[in-house]
C-alpha cells in the first residue's frame, strides 16, 4: 500500500507474530529498483534473525546474508513476489511474496526492473 511518499507493508497479527515485527514503512525515495521475482520463496538467503522459516516453505522476519539486512514475508501459497533494493532504510531489501507482482508494483507507483 502507498500513502503519499511511503510505501507501506501491512502485516496481519499472525505474520507480526511470525516475523517478528511490525508494519514496515519506506519512504519512495529509498526505493533503489523493483524486481519481480518468479520462485520467490528460494530468493530469500541468509540466517534468519528474528523471524520464522521452513526452508521452501515459507520466510517471515529478518535475514542477515552477504548482501545485507532483507525482511521477508513469504507465504508458501505465494509463488511469486517482488524484492525491493532499498538504500538509506532499516533494511537493505524487502522481499515480499504476491500473486500479481507487476499489479502490485503498478499499484503502488513502481517500475519493475
């Protein structure tokens, strides 16, 4: 969900739970690129750190790999998904499993890379 110039991950209080953690807000402007992931749930690396996973099943939480601090929220219904490369934000990447990722990213105002 986009509200003005902050993209905005609504978590449900079972994925709260899961993930540990609360909604997530980015500003637009740390936004870097979008990619539209087709295997979503292999796209998510790293040691969890706090969080939930099953390994190809799904990833709730933070991660912490080579390429930085990702939160994921992916769902094992969910095939696809989009990562979203951010700079100057708590995290380095959000990745973020969806049925319709390029809907999702038009929705919000976003080019897909």
């Amino acid at each position: 969900m986009r509200t003005g110039d902050t993209v905005v991950l609504r978590l449900s209080t079972l994925e709260k739970l899961e993930g540990v953690h609360g909604d997530i807000e980015v500003p637009v402007s740390a936004i870097r690129s979008v990619t539209v992931l087709d295997d979503v749930i292999h796209a998510v690396h790293g040691v969890k750190m706090p969080g939930s996973r099953l390994p190809g099943v799904f990833a709730m939480g933070t991660f912490l790999s080579r390429e930085g601090h990702t939160f994921a929220m992916v769902h094992h219904q969910n095939k696809r998904g989009l990562k979203f490369a951010l700079k100057g934000a708590s995290y380095d990447a959000l990745i973020v499993g969806v049925d319709d990722p390029e809907q999702v990213a038009a929705s919000l105002g976003l080019q897909c890379e």
